[in-house]
C-alpha cells in the first residue's frame, strides 16, 4: 500500500495478555489497544488503514509489526523508537464478562511517536485521507508537544477534504488531573466530524449522563455527526435510542466499543445511513463480546463479510 490512506487511525497498540481458556488457566499474548483494534477491523472489512503510531526495536516490537501487516495494515507511517518498547495490559473478567485492566505503559514508545521524524510524511497524508479516527486515550498517552502535533493533523485532513472521528475514551488514569483532560476533550470536539462518546465516559468527564444532553453538548461544539454508546442499552442516533439487534451472552466485553466504531465507521463511509450503519457496530460488537480479547482471532462464523 502507498502512502495515501483512505484511513488514518491514530493511537497505541500493546501487548495484550488474556486468559488462555475458560476456567481461567494460563494467559495468552496478543495485542489490543482501542484505536488498533478499531483499526484492525476496519481492515478486516476491507477499507485501506494505515495505523499511526510508534514501536521498539526488540522482538516483541517486530511480532506486533508482522502481526498487524498480517492484518492488513499499512505501517509506513509508523515510527521506531530504538530505546523504548511497546505498552502491555492484562485483561481480567468477571462472571458477566465484564472486564477490568492492569497496564505497564509509562514510557511506551508509541508516547514519542512525534518525536520521532519530522512529521512531514504524516501531514502529507492527513491532506489526502478520507478519515482520521483517534480517541482521548490517543490524546492522553502523548505529551504538550505530541498533542499540538496531533491537532494539527486534524486541520490538515479537514483542510484536505476529509473528516475527522473521535471517541471520547476517558481512562481518569491517564491523564494529570481531569481539568487537563477536559480542555484536551474540548478541542478535540472542535475539530470533530464524527463523535463517538461512550455515555460512561462523558459522564465521569463531563458530568451528563443524558444520552439526548451529550448529543446536544458535542453539536452545540460544532459536531455535524454524534452516536452516543450506551452500552448493552444500544446506542443514541439521530435522536433516538438504537437497540441491540439481540441479547448476546458476553464472555469478555473487551473492545466492544471499538468493535462498535469500526462497523458504524465502514458503513459509514460505505454510504449507507446512520441507522444502517448503527446496526453494522452493533453486529459488530456482538461477536467481539461473544469471544475472548480485545481482537478476537477471525473464526468461521466472523461477521466481517456480512458487513462489507
């Protein structure tokens, strides 16, 4: 793949440690990250995704890049760092699937990732991309300098043409103190196209809980486009509740939401419409959550063509 993109996606892929089996024996390692699973999967349905972000130069940096080529994703904007490594979480779930994380991430690579090169290449790009997609924890994982660089992305794919999507993943832990965070997530929503909140995260940043209250708040900044994730209740679209198609038994919740953003987004720019294209995340979704990790290897009964 060449360097113009249809999709940018911006953010960190870890390591990803999860529970080898059902009864909770032994651990398996992969690789998650909200922005890379997305990523994952918008490749999966065919679209051309170049990941943005940076990893080591050790062994476990090399995996993660065969890895995600073997995925399908474009990585010649990805940048290495010689003296750091990738970011690694455990994933922990309860009796309703529901999941918790541990993370060693402090001084991952993919922090640097603009620190790295000149950025031209990245800019270049940005101006003929279809779409770029990021989140808060794209915004909370780098410095003052990397998240300047990171807007000024944003106007250079607007400028281009192109829109740009956000979700408002809000990890408390992450960021300096929640003031920082919420003038981050201010400007992010100022030069979003596409908002994608999680009704939990608006209200522990922002204090609404009112899926309708969150709409109106992301438009009012400037937000042409807003799907407010409510979790197993469906989504907020177009002024109405969208309900999962049907209960799924979840066996680990992680990546749900990531899952969700990849279908909606492929539909999306598929044409289709914002209903139709809340039924693709929610498709989506479903599987993800019926299977173990943040990116569930593909199986036999992968909705992916389905979707397409």
């Amino acid at each position: 793949m060449g360097m113009k993109c249809m999709i940018l996606v911006l953010g960190e892929g870890m390591l990803e440690l999860s529970r080898a089996s059902a009864d909770g024996q032994g651990w398996s390692l992969g690789h998650g990250g909200d922005t890379l699973n997305t990523a994952v999967h918008l490749a999966r349905l065919g679209d051309q995704v170049a990941f943005v972000t940076a990893l080591g130069s050790d062994p476990f940096s090399l995996t993660l890049r065969t890895d995600w080529t073997g995925e399908g994703l474009d990585l010649s904007l990805l940048r290495t760092d010689p003296d750091r490594r990738p970011a690694l979480y455990a994933i922990t779930t309860d009796a309703d699937g529901e999941r918790s994380f541990t993370y060693w991430r402090s001084d991952s690579a993919a922090r640097w990732m603009f620190a790295l090169g000149d950025n031209a290449d990245l800019l270049a790009a940005g101006a003929t991309a279809e779409l770029l997609y990021f989140s808060m924890i794209s915004l909370a994982i780098l410095p003052p300098g990397g998240r300047e660089t990171l807007f000024e992305l944003c106007a250079r794919v607007r400028s281009g043409g192109g829109r740009v999507a956000f979700d408002s993943n809000y990890r408390p832990a992450l960021w300096e103190n929640v003031e920082v965070a919420r003038a981050a997530h201010l400007r992010a929503i100022a030069v979003t196209d596409i908002g994608l909140p999680t009704r939990e995260d608006e209200h522990a940043l922002i204090g609404l809980d009112d899926p309708a209250a969150i709409d109106r708040a992301w438009r009012d900044h400037g937000v042409g486009e807003v799907v407010v994730k409510l979790g197993a209740d469906g989504c907020f679209a177009n002024g109405a509740i969208r309900p999962v198609p049907a209960p799924i038994a979840a066996i680990d919740t992680t990546g749900a939401g990531d899952a969700f953003n990849a279908g909606y987004l492929h539909a999306r720019l598929a044409g289709r419409s914002v209903e139709d294209s809340v039924m693709a995340g929610h498709r989506l979704a479903g599987y993800v959550i019926g299977r173990r990790g943040g990116i569930p290897a593909i199986s036999a009964d992968a909705r992916y063509a389905d979707l397409r």
